[in-house]
C-alpha cells in the first residue's frame, strides 16, 4: 500500500468531487494509518474514478451504489433493499478503502444490509460515540440540539467540534457522529487528525481547520446549524462555545 501517494490523489479527486471538508481530516488519519478504514459517499459519476484510487495504489477498497434521502441539515438516511424511494431519494455512490479487503467488503455490506453495529467498530469510531448513537438516530435532524443539550456548559474542546461540519466548515474528527461535545476520545481522534494534516505538509489545511473548529456555532431546533455571526446567540438558537 502506498499511503501518502494514495492521499495526494484522494485529496485531488476530493476537490474535484465536491465532497464535504469534513472528509478531509478522516482521509488524513487514514493515509497516515491511525484509522483503519475510511468511506466516502460520492457522486456515483465519481466512484470509478475513486476505485481506480485504490486500484493504483494497492489500498484494498469495496464499492456500491446506494439510495440516500436527505432528511435536513447534515443529516440524510440510506435506503435499504426493499424500502420504496421517496420522490427525494437521490443514487450516491459509496466507496471503502481499509487496510484489508475483508474489513471493507464487511463494512459496505453492513451500511446497504443496515446491520451497521460492526461498522462503526471497523471504521475506527470511539466505542462511547458508537453506544450513544441510537439516541443520535432517534433525534434525526435534531442531532445537533440534542448534541448541545446534553454536552453540559462549554466552551468545549474544539478537537471535538462536530457541529463545524453542519455549516460547512471542517470538523476535526470527520463526519460521525460523537456521544457528547466533551467526548475525550473524539477529542484525541481531532488532535491526531490536525496532527497528521501537519505532518503531510499541510498547514494552511490544518490552521483553516482550526480556525473552523474553533467558531462558536448556532444551533436551532428544527435542525438548522450556522456559524455564529454576532456576539449572542440568534433567537430561537442555542449556542456552542469551543476553546481556541
Ligand atoms: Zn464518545
């Protein structure tokens, strides 16, 4: 396996696919081993390209198409074999690169099967992210409030800022979903994933993440997240803090 050459090719497609940025940490941690598998959900114009990625550089990878529905911010449910497509319901594709074959093949059979629980485990997510998150399920495009809501006060470590992905902006931890705001493992996964964009050289990357990170965020109750934009919350949001 070539991991570094693999990340300068991922990080170009993932300009061209027009990918969250918050996907840009988790292909970080990969490259740089320190997480064990890594799915992207792309355009599913763009999954030969992103096959032939692990093709040339000998990283093991499975790949389907899924039927996603996006439900609201941040927040969009797969479709399993058998459920009828809303009119919503758009095709995506899904590619996994993981350090073996057998643990990519495991996970993209669990998210189109919907037998997820292994999946979470194999993609390298903190066991206490993973347990809390029938309740994140359950709260649906509320995730984010309910997220805040039992995070207790802040400001809160801004390695663990998963709410800078709702507004667009890069989360240092990637794109699942942790059990609190606090969560110490989620923490460590940041500063290790802000660590590894600094070690391939990439420091403009690392301080805008940073600087994302580290933004107090607006959260609403019918699941809109922004970026704080004046002194004190807007109304009808509540407010996160992080540290700087
Ligand atoms: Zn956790």
């Amino acid at each position: 396996m070539r991991f570094e050459s693999f990340l300068a090719d991922a990080l170009r497609l993932h300009t061209r696919s027009d990918l969250p940025l918050s996907c840009i940490p988790e292909i970080a941690l990969f490259a740089r081993r320190l997480k064990p598998a890594l799915r992207l959900v792309v355009a599913t114009t763009e999954l030969p390209t992103w096959c032939e990625v692990g093709r040339m550089h000998n990283v093991p990878f499975a790949a389907t198409t899924v039927i996603s529905v996006p439900r609201g911010p941040g927040w969009s449910d797969i479709l399993l074999a058998g459920d009828i497509p809303p009119s919503n319901a758009i095709a995506l594709g899904m590619v996994v690169f993981a350090n073996d074959q057998s643990s990519a093949d495991t996970i993209i059979h669990g998210e189109v099967s919907g037998s997820s629980e292994n999946t979470g485990m194999l993609l390298g997510y903190p066991k206490c992210c993973l347990s809390a998150f029938a309740a994140t399920t359950e709260a649906g495009i509320t995730w984010a409030w309910n997220l805040i809501g039992h995070s207790g006060s802040g400001p809160f470590p801004w390695w663990a800022n998963r709410l800078a992905a709702g507004w667009g902006g890069i989360a240092p931890a990637g794109e699942y979903y942790p059990c609190s705001l606090r969560c110490a493992e989620t923490s460590q996964i940041g500063r290790k994933a802000f660590d590894s964009l600094r070690f391939f050289g990439l420091n403009r990357l690392a301080n805008q993440m940073h600087l994302h990170a580290s933004s107090a965020v607006d959260v609403f109750s019918d699941g809109r997240i922004q970026k704080a934009s004046a002194s004190i919350a807007m109304q009808g949001a509540i407010r996160a803090e992080f540290t700087s």
